[in-house]
C-alpha cells in the first residue's frame, strides 16, 4: 500500500536494507513502507533492486502500485517453490479450468440427451464460449498458451493485461 | 570480450555480456544463440546473477524445469508489464468462477429434465399397468367371470372411458347374431367397459354400472349420458328383466301369463344368449336354465 506522505525521518523498507538514506524522491518509499520490510526483501532476492527500479518507472504512475505488489506476489512464489514459482500456481488452476471444461461438456451432453428424450421443443442454450487452451505438458507442469514462451513480438506494450 | 574466429557461438546470455562463453556456462543450455530475445526478457526481469543463483540453488536435474518456468514468467512480464503472471492467475481464477456458475445452472437445468423424464416413465408405467389390468379383467369377462375386487377400482380410476358403442348392437343384430360370437361379443364388451385407447369425459357410473346390470340383475337404469347405450341397451334390457325376476315368475298364478313369459323368455334367453359372449360360462346358462325349470314346474 503506498504510503501517501513520506517522512525522511523514517525511511522506506527499501533504503533501510540497503542502508541508504531515504531521499524524498525514492522510488521505493511509496510502495515498500517501513511496515513491510519482507515485501522488499523478497522481491531483492529474486528481483533485485534495480531490476525493480526499471520497472517501476516503465510503467505509468497510476499502474506503479499494482506492478509492485505483482512482483512482490511473483517474488514471494519463488521463493517458496524455486523450481516453478508462480508457474506452479497456474499450472494448477489451467488443469482445474480443463477439468471443469471436460465436466462441463459430459453435463451439456446429457442435458442434451434428456431434452431430446423428453421431446422438449424448447431450444437448449449453446454452451458457453470458452477459450481455447493449448495441451502443452512438460513433466508435471502445464504451460497454459504456449506462445508464451516465446518473446511477444507486439508493437506496443501492454496495458499490464486484462483482469 | 570479443568472440575469437572459429570458436563455438557463445550463448545468448554470455553473448550478450560479451564474454566469453565456457563449456560450463550454466545458462547455454537455455539461452541459444538465436534466442537472443528470450534472454533478454529474463535479464530483465530476473538479473543473470540471480538466475544464476536460482540454478545453483537447485538440483541439476530439476535446472531444465526452473528455467522454462523462468522464461515463461520472463515472457508474460513482457507481455504483461503491469501484472505478469499474476494476471494470468486471476484470469484463471474467474475462468473457474465462470464455469462453476455455469456448471450450477445446466445442472439445475439437467435435474429439471430428469424429475420430468422421471414422472413421464412414471406414467407411462402407471397406464401401462392400467391397461394390462383392464385387459385381464376383460379376458375374465370373457370367460364369464366376475372380474376381481380390486379391477373394480380400477375401472374406477380410469376417469376418461368413452361411452361412444361403436359397436352398438340394433334390433337387426339381435336376429342376425354376427358369425363370430365370441369376437363380436368382446368386442362389444370391449367398447362397452373400457377404452384405453380413447380419452373422453369421465363416467364415473358407466363401466361400473353397465358392467353390474349385466352382471347383477337388479340394477338401475342407466344415466342419460350413456344415452347411446341405453338406446341400445334397451334393444336387451326386458330380457335381463324377465330371466331376473324370478319372484315374478315364481308367484305368479297365472299359468298362461307364466308361460307366456316362459316362451318370451326362453327365447330371449336364447337370442341373448347368442348375443352375449359366447362363453358365456356354463354356470350362467344353469342359473338362467334354473328359472326356467322352477316356472316349467309351476
């Protein structure tokens, strides 16, 4: 939570671990308050401070907040699973999505099945739209859209992604 | 530092510090050449140093997977500057929520179209049970027995029995039995008691009283409703009369008038008899005989 007024008596949980005085137009204080002093660290371990400070000031101002506390979650899923991270995370749900699809699909089947048994004269709903996932495994990890791991090759960069 | 002429190409990672690349760099086996790209996104975000440290972390078995989830995360930083991956996870989150709602409403839908597939098999049983009943009590009819206690309530239930007598027997019939009494007979029975196949207005008396008068002498007349029935069945209804009424037969002092009525009887007994299901049992015909025997004697 970014802090709205910055005192240099109290330096933000950045500068006080890298031990540097908190100067009124860091970069850090806003986002990493004296409260959270782990947020910064975890995201120095993975990150490291520069790496963050480049972000940060990549994206707009208003945006600064959300890339913080996602690098922070990002950072904080490293370190708790070194090998996959947050990939982990999304492995998991995108084979729970898929499950749900093949449920969703064996249910539809049956309504369909019963509607037509019944003579049901009214039209069944289509089945929701749902997108597209790819089945690209590597062992026990699922990379949901493949194209992912390849550089992205827009012309302009991204709003940060839709929620 | 610049690569020497003929030396292997140096991994994109190594390429791009412009050292030299060793046979045990770490990161070569990741990063080629041509993905020049790629390693960009994870220097960006991770820091060579730092992926670097990750590797050395782990288990050489487990630094294929741990890169590829570092690429990966790398890439949709790039995509995604703002929010990255974890973007991506509430996308998937409300994916799930989407299909779970989705999910509880065709299986709403779906138990909907099984209570209904479930009730019409239900009374698809009940008829069919109902018929198959109606068509034992028929066959017992036909046979000249009285049909079972618990028939009658089923006849009954069976709120919709048309009284429509296709088969409605005229005075002509009556002289001229049809060739096939049997058939003929139980069709009238048929058509008289029950049709199942036909749905019309409840007669809540008819099968059960036609049924009785033909069955039980002393009965009523029928409703008006079954006028049809009654048209025809008045074509017969004096001789249930005179072979029921036995008092009258039997007090009368009037010999003439009892055989009169003797004559009249037997032969209404034998045309009825004729009209009637020819299997008529033998029990009846030795009822019916058995007035005629007490009023001979008279």
């Amino acid at each position: 939570m970014a802090s709205s007024s910055h005192s240099s008596n109290f330096p933000c949980a950045a500068c006080k671990f890298l031990r540097r005085k908190c100067m009124p137009d860091c970069v850090f204080a806003p986002y990493f308050p004296p409260e959270e002093p782990q947020k910064f660290i975890n995201v120095h371990k993975i990150f490291g401070a520069s790496n963050v400070s480049k972000l940060i000031n990549e994206v707009a101002p208003h945006q600064r907040e959300d890339a913080v506390n996602s690098l922070a979650y990002e950072a904080e899923a490293r370190l708790k699973d070194p090998v996959y991270g947050c990939v982990g995370a999304i492995s998991i749900l995108q084979r729970q999505v898929l499950r749900l699809q093949r449920e969703l699909d064996a249910i539809h089947a049956d309504l369909i099945r019963y509607a037509t048994a019944t003579c049901n004269c009214n039209e069944m709903p289509p089945p929701m739209g749902r997108t597209c996932f790819h089945h690209n495994t590597s062992g026990n990890i699922y990379y949901p859209n493949p194209h992912w791991n390849e550089p992205y090759e827009g012309n302009g960069r991204s709003d940060g992604g839709s929620l | 530092m610049t690569l020497k002429g003929g030396a292997t190409s140096a991994c994109a990672a190594c390429k791009y510090q412009r050292r030299k690349c060793i046979p045990e760099c770490l990161l070569a086996p990741y990063f080629p050449a041509d993905q020049t790209k790629v390693f960009q996104n994870a220097h960006k975000l991770f820091g060579v140093s730092n992926i670097v440290k990750i590797l050395r972390s782990l288990d050489p078995s487990q630094h294929a997977e741990a890169m590829r989830s570092i690429k990966y995360q790398a890439n949709v930083r790039d995509r995604f500057p703002v929010y990255g991956c974890l973007g991506v996870i509430r996308q998937l989150y409300y994916q799930i929520q989407m299909l779970e709602e989705e999910m509880h409403t065709v299986l709403t839908q779906l138990e909907m179209y099984r209570q209904h597939h479930h009730h019409q098999q239900q009374q698809h049983q009940h008829q069919h049970q109902i018929s198959s009943m109606a068509d034992d009590v028929i066959s017992q009819l036909e046979l000249g027995m009285a049909p079972s206690n618990n028939a009658l309530p089923l006849f009954n239930q069976v709120t919709h029995q048309p009284y429509t007598m296709q088969n409605t027997y005229s005075s002509s019939d009556i002289d001229s039995p049809p060739k096939d009494n049997v058939e003929n007979n139980s069709l009238w029975i048929q058509h008289l008691f029950l049709d199942t196949n036909n749905h019309g207005t409840s007669n809540n008396d008819s099968p059960i009283a036609i049924q009785s008068q033909l069955l039980v002498p002393n009965s009523e007349p029928l409703a008006d409703t079954q006028h049809q029935v009654v048209q025809d069945y008045d074509e017969i209804h004096p001789f249930f009369d005179s072979i029921d009424d036995r008092q009258s037969y039997i007090d009368t002092k009037d010999a003439e008038d009892s055989s009169r009525a003797k004559c009249s009887s037997e032969e209404s007994l034998k045309e009825t008899t004729q009209l009637m299901v020819g299997n008529v049992g033998s029990k009846d015909l030795k009822n019916a005989a058995a007035c005629f025997s007490l009023t001979s004697v008279n």
